[in-house]
C-alpha cells in the first residue's frame, strides 16, 4: 500500500478565515479524496499558526490576551475546514503543548549539530509576513507582498546557519527538477539559493508570545521556524499512542501559496537537513485568487466571506468553482458573476440537467428500473479513459486540469443524448433494445462521472449515485477499472433539480 501525507500551511490566526483560506484546504481535500479511493494510505493534515507579532498586536487591538484571541480565533478556522468538506485527519493548533515541546526538540537537534549562532542584526521587518526584507526588494518602500512599510528591528538573536546549505540544498535541487511544481517556483526557489544564502534569525527577544527557546527562555523561537516544524510534529501525537512519523515521514506533499515559497522550499529543507530528517516527497505552489486585480489578503481588507459564498451557493459548487476557474499553480481572477455564470453554463446545464433526464427517461420508459444492457462500447472506453486521465494528472498534482478532463466527458454524455435521443426511440417497440442500451449507457456513465467527481465533489457524487440506485460509498474507493459498470438491478430515485437555478430557494 502507498503512502500520501497531504498538508495545507497552517494558517495565522490574526484576522478572519478567507476564501483564499478555503482553496488551499480544497484543493489538499481533492488529493487526500483521491488518494483514498486509490486505495493508499492517507494523512490529511491542516491547522493554525498562533505565535507571532501579528498575532500579539491583533490581541492587543482587541483588548484580549494572545492565548485569548487564539482560543477564539483557532475554531473558526477548524470551522471552515468542516464547512468546506475538508477530510482531515487531524487540526493542529501550534499553542498545543505536544508541539511546542517537539519544536524546543527539533532547535536543539540544529544546535546539537553546530547550526546555531547568537549575533546582533538589524534590518527591514515586515509585521505582516514576520519577515525581514533587503531595501532593493522593496516596492516604492514597502513590502511587495502586503503594501506596508516594513519597520527597523534591530536586537540579539539566535540565528540557524543556512548559507551552510547552500551547495547542499543546490545540489538536492539539480537531483530533483520536479520537487517543486509548477517549474516556474522551481526555478524561483533554485534562484533563491544560488544567488546567495544569508544566515537567518530564528529566536526574537522582543516578544513573549512563542516557543521559549529551550536554553534560553528569555527568547521565543521565531515563528515561521514554529509554523514549518507543525509538519513532522503532528504526526508524533495526531493519534494518541501512536507515533506516525515512520508511517507517513517523507511521504508528504506540501500545498501552500506563491508568497510562503521561500520558507518552504529553502529554510524548511535546510532546517530538515540540519536536524537530520529526509525532506518531503513535493511542494506544490499554487498562485493568488485575485479580486480587482489584486491578491486577496486581510492585509489589503479585499476578501471575500467563504462562508456567506457557501450559503448562498452551496459548498459543493464552492468546491467546484475554486478548483475549475483557477487553474491551479497560477494567479486566477474570481468573482461573483464567475461563480453564479460557472453555477448555471455547468453544474446546472451541464450535470444537472444530464443528470435529471437520465432519471427522468428511465422512469418513463422502463418504470424507473435501469435496464440491463451491454451499453455502448465507445463510452465505456471513453469512461474508462477518463478516469484514467483524470488520475495522471491527479498524480502530478494538475487539480485543475482532472477536472477539464472529467467535464469533457460529461459534455460527450450531453451529445449523446442529443445524437441518440431516446424519445425517438420509445416511439418504436423495435428499437426497445437500443433504447436499453442508451438508457443504460446514460446511467453507467453517469457513475462514472460520480466516480471521478468525488474528490471535488463528495456530495454531488455520492448523490447522484443515490439517484442512480448505485452504492453510495463506492465513490470512496473505486476508480479505473470499475469505470464501466452498474449495481444491477436497480431502481432509479427521482429528486429536486441538483443545482436549482433559481439561488435564492436554497
């Protein structure tokens, strides 16, 4: 059995969960479900980020103490991760006290090593992205990723010695030209390390709200080296008395945006190496959503409510719309008038109605009992190939395009409709065969589409296998070779439409 260890960056909690929130948590689930019904081994790992400045002074904005504000803020989270179908296995929350005590483990592997250094630095802080920045990267003096001016810090540090990884981590790359995908991050994380690596501050003496550094608790470890180590340290206490780090350790896919690139795909390797982990199987790096032409950031104040978007779309539409608008690893546009114009053209039109007229036609012509047929031989190769497809492209992490792949089949069930139209056929007693075979093609591709929808869709699918009489858990664990074939005998059930056009009756 193989293994696939899935995790989505965990998230800050100093402000409201977002739509951009969503998407990365989708997209983790579409993979987790997939890898599921391929039968591997899976861990789903999500959670939220509470150290820090950002989080400190968003307390303190609101009159409340960090541990205050994190309680509050961490279960709207987890929240939205249960809102938007999310199959986690696990929620870590960094103030877990499991965590905290493996990451003073994991710093004192890096000084154990000889990685760690204390010095004096001054430089450009950005409270934002907890990070500092050189004055050239600068956009007319602020920081490129949130619009602010970054501020002077200057204090006592304790710093991990990543210039030491340079040639190591240039090497692992040239080894690995897929490890970072799209090509393009590869490209910007390879640049990264060979334009030069500068030792980095891992300890702040400013605050009080972090990790204590073990050997010196008048400091708290920096809070993206916190963030990363959530990776490894969840495993060691996700299931109580078991330690899954052998189990699931390196077979770990990383889903995070462009902006956390460098943190991920150079300090996070570095810091592995140093305390002497293998590093993980891939990273993939998906682009921004983009509302007026800008990333959606609490930062800017430009986001949109996922949870206002769910009740009044639906969570399977919101689903479907992410994965499908935004090609996934590119910054992509996302409106209302998109989600409202991809509800009705697809989900609507498109499955919908097929799904409607299948069921309708079988209980008018055949008293709502699918016949048995053989069916046609092109859909079924044309089924079968589909979920083929939509499986390689799963498997190099293409979100987006398994998904094309699936619509054109449900656009090929829509013309086949049209090219044999049953209605005609019901009018001719001698062609009851070839309206059986029609019939049964509809249904048997019909739960084909269900097969392959279910990781974007788990409802959707496992509703219209419903309807079709079908076993409703078999969307969890079957895919190529079981692409062509129904539960027989069944009766079909007839339901209100699965996308209702009209939007306010939901």
């Amino acid at each position: 059995m193989s293994r696939f260890y899935i995790t989505t960056p965990i998230y800050y909690v100093n402000g409201e969960p977002h739509l951009g929130h969503a998407y990365t948590t989708i997209a983790a689930d579409v993979l987790a479900r997939y890898h599921r019904q391929k039968g591997d081994e899976v861990f789903f790992l999500t959670g939220t980020d509470e150290h820090g400045t950002k989080v400190a002074q968003a307390a303190a904005a609101r009159g409340l103490t960090p541990r205050q504000h994190v309680d509050e803020m961490a279960p709207k989270f987890q929240r939205l991760a249960e809102r938007v179908g999310a199959s986690n296995d696990f929620f870590i929350r960094t103030t877990d006290a499991q965590h905290e005590a493996f990451v003073q483990g994991f710093v004192e592997r890096l000084r154990a090593a000889g990685d760690i250094e204390k010095r004096t630095y001054g430089g450009l802080y950005c409270t934002a992205c907890e990070g500092f920045w050189y004055e050239r990267d600068l956009v007319d003096g602020k920081c490129p990723d949130h619009g602010i001016e970054p501020i002077w810090l200057e204090e006592e540090n304790y710093f991990f010695l990543l210039s030491n990884y340079q040639e190591r981590l240039r090497q692992f790359f040239l080894a690995h030209p897929d490890w970072v995908k799209p090509r393009s991050r590869y490209n910007e994380a390879l640049s990264f390390i060979e334009q030069g690596l500068d030792d980095i501050s891992i300890s702040r003496s400013s605050i009080t709200w972090g990790v204590p550094v073990p050997w010196d608790e008048e400091q708290v470890i920096y809070v993206w080296v916190d963030a990363l180590i959530n990776y490894l340290s969840a495993l060691t206490y996700a299931r109580p008395g078991e330690d899954l780090t052998a189990t699931f350790w390196p077979a770990v896919h990383h889903l995070l945006a462009k902006d956390i690139l460098k943190f991920h795909a150079v300090i996070w390797p570095a810091l592995l190496m140093s305390a002497g982990y293998p590093l993980p199987v891939a990273e993939a790096i998906h682009g921004y959503l983009l509302m007026g032409g800008e990333k959606m950031s609490k930062t800017r104040g430009n986001v949109l409510d996922p949870f206002a978007v769910m009740d009044q779309y639906g969570i399977d539409p919101l689903r479907y719309y992410l994965m499908r608008e935004v090609t996934f690893g590119q910054d992509g546009v996302i409106s209302l008038e998109g989600f409202e114009s991809r509800y009705t053209n697809e989900l609507a039109n498109e499955l919908g109605n097929l799904v409607s007229r299948t069921v309708s036609m079988i209980e008018k012509y055949r008293a709502g009992t699918i016949p048995s047929a053989e069916g046609s031989a092109e859909l079924a190769l044309q089924a079968q190939n589909a979920l083929a497809h939509m499986g390689e492209r799963l498997d190099e992490l293409e979100i987006t395009a398994a998904l094309e792949v699936l619509w054109d089949f449900v656009r090929r069930l829509n013309r086949y409709v049209e090219e044999e139209a049953p209605w005609k056929l019901a009018k001719d007693e001698a062609l009851a065969g070839r309206l059986d075979e029609v019939l049964f093609s509809l249904a048997a591709g019909l739960r084909a589409v269900a097969l392959g929808l279910y990781p974007f869709m788990p409802a959707t699918a496992t509703e219209i296998l419903r309807r079709l009489g079908q076993p409703q858990d078999e969307a969890e664990g079957k895919r190529a070779g079981a692409a062509w074939t129904l539960a027989l005998p069944a009766k079909v059930q007839a339901a209100p439409a699965l996308f209702p056009r009209d939007l306010t009756a939901r």
